[in-house]
C-alpha cells in the first residue's frame, strides 16, 4: 500500500455563526480560519482559478465555518496545501 495522504496533526471544523465572515491567519504550526465559505477554500487547495468549478450544493457559497488546525511547523507550504485538500475530502 502506498503512503496516507497528507493531513493535519488536528482539526476542527465547525459552522461559524450566521453571518461571520472573518479571515485566516497562519502561524508557525497552526492554522485558523474564521467565516470561511467552502468554494474559496477549494480554489485556494487545489490552486484552480475561480472560473474552474461550477455547480454544487449552494451552501457552498452561503454557509461558513470556522476551521483551525496543527501542523509541524517545519511543514513547507505545498504539504499544508495537501492537508488542507486531504481535510475538505
């Protein structure tokens, strides 16, 4: 069998409260994002332009979550990438 896909250490993901919209900070080993639609994050994971997904459930578009999750910090930016594709799956 081949390697597990990357993911992160931990993670929460909840639904943000009605109406959040936030932003996302990274820090060494740690990621939080607040009020964050799920289309935008799909783009952002598999660096597809804006114009490269359509259809879906529209709560794609209207309903946001809170997401935070750990990493080793010595992680580099293309495997945190990875992880975050291996947490929207």
């Amino acid at each position: 069998m081949g390697q597990p896909p990357p993911a992160f250490d931990v993670a929460s993901v909840k639904l943000s409260p009605s109406g959040t919209y936030g932003g996302t900070t990274l820090d060494a080993g740690r990621i939080t994002m607040k009020g964050q639609m799920l289309r935008p994050l799909i783009f952002s994971a598999y660096g597809i332009p804006h114009c490269g997904l359509s259809g879906g459930p529209d709560w794609l578009e209207s309903d946001t979550y809170d997401i935070a999750a750990t990493f080793p910090a010595t992680t580099p930016r293309i495997k945190s990438r990875s992880c975050l594709q291996t947490l929207l799956a």
